[in-house]
C-alpha cells in the first residue's frame, strides 16, 4: 500500500463551488505539506504542518484554507473555486528537521475548475 | 529569498547518450540540494541529495555534485534508458527556511 495517499485523484467542479482534497500517510511523519503543480511554474507551496496544532501559510496560500485533523490526515480546501485554481495538488510528508527534508509525496489531485 | 534555476527542457536524448541537466541555485548560508524525479502519472520522488559542499549524491546512475564556488548542482547520467523520461526537478531546503524551493522542472524524453 502507499504511504501517502491523496483524494480524489481526479476531481472537476465548476466556480464558486467548495471543494476538499484529502491526504492521508501512513509514514508516521509529523510534518505535511500541500502544493500546487503548474506547468513551467514547479510547485509551489500552499500550506504546511509540523504537528497537529501547528499550521502555517505557504507562498501562495490566498484562497486555500487547511485541516489537521490528525498526525495522519492534512486536508486542503478551496472555499469558492476558481478558475485558475485549475492544476496538479500534491500532499507530502517529511520526518527530518529543517535543513535536511526529504519529502515522500502522494500521487497528485488532478483539479479542473470549469 | 532562496532560488533554484534549472535548465529548460524539453529535453530529447536517444537510449546510452550522455545527459546533464544544469540547476544552479542562490541562497545565504549552506543549503540542502537535492533533485526529485516525477515519472508519468506519478508523484515527485527524491533521486538524490547532497548536503553540504563538494559532496556527490548518487542514485540509479545518477550523479550531482554539491558545487558552493559555482552555486551549482547539475544532474548527470552516463548512458540513458527509455525508463529515464521523466520530469526532473532540482530543489533546496535552507536552515531557518521550512519548505523546499524548486526549479521549475525539466521534461527528459528518451527515444530507443
């Protein structure tokens, strides 16, 4: 089974609807991330978790929002989506102090805002 | 703030040649260098990674040195297989900075 998990893996909606990506591991890490993928753009990260009570903003976090639920679980949701909201989400997850990460990543969530 | 520069594809090579993929990089202190491999359909996963100056991470074939004098970390492979096509991303993580930055990728298709 994979370590790191992400649903759904193909997802479409249409503008203004709210929308939750799931991520679950099963690494034990304590630290999570979301990011988006966008051609010739990389990935770019929306938000990141080092334990359950610790959430912070990542570079573009601006009509995202997030949930620990869990040491396992980091949820991602997009309030109102939007059109350029459009593009690849990746989960990861990291055990290794700043400086040092390593990052396992899910699968990918295919997301077409109509 | 902390920058990774990579080469932009896409890049084609035929099976057994010779490939590099150039990534430099700008950030203060010694950052961590690494460079993650997405293959079709999948998500990224970590090839290799050096953490400190002059040190050569090493994987699958795969070769990067930890260049400080030149800010520099260039993927290299001797001979290619068709199972190499894949986007190829450089990235770094920095102390005090909590998040990896990366290059914007660069798609490696190799024909037989």
């Amino acid at each position: 089974d994979a370590d790191v998990t992400q649903t759904p893996r193909n997802r479409i909606t249409k503008t203004g609807k709210r929308i939750m990506l799931e991520c679950s591991q099963t690494k034990g890490h304590d630290r999570m991330y979301w990011y988006r993928q966008d051609p010739g753009l990389g990935l770019r990260l929306i938000y990141y978790s080092f334990d359950v009570k610790d959430i912070n903003k990542g570079e573009i976090s601006d009509g995202y929002s997030v949930s620990r639920q869990a040491q396992a679980k980091f949820s991602l949701s997009l309030e109102s989506a939007i059109p350029n909201q459009t593009a690849l989400y990746f989960c990861a997850t990291s055990d290794q102090p700043s400086g040092q990460e390593t990052q396992y990543f899910g699968p990918g969530t295919r997301l077409l805002v109509l | 703030g902390d920058s990774v520069t990579q080469m932009e594809g896409p890049v084609t090579l035929s099976e057994e040649a010779f490939l590099t993929i150039n990534c430099t990089y700008t950030a203060t202190g010694y950052p961590s260098l690494f460079w993650y491999v997405q293959y079709p359909g999948e998500g990224l996963q970590l090839l290799l990674k050096a953490t400190k100056a002059d040190d050569k991470g090493s994987n699958k074939g795969f070769e990067a040195t930890y260049r400080k004098e030149t800010t520099s970390f260039h993927l290299e492979k001797g001979s290619v297989q068709v199972s190499d096509s894949a986007v190829y991303f450089c990235a770094l993580t920095n102390f005090g900075n909590e998040k990896l930055t990366f290059g914007t990728g660069t798609r490696l298709t190799i024909i037989p």
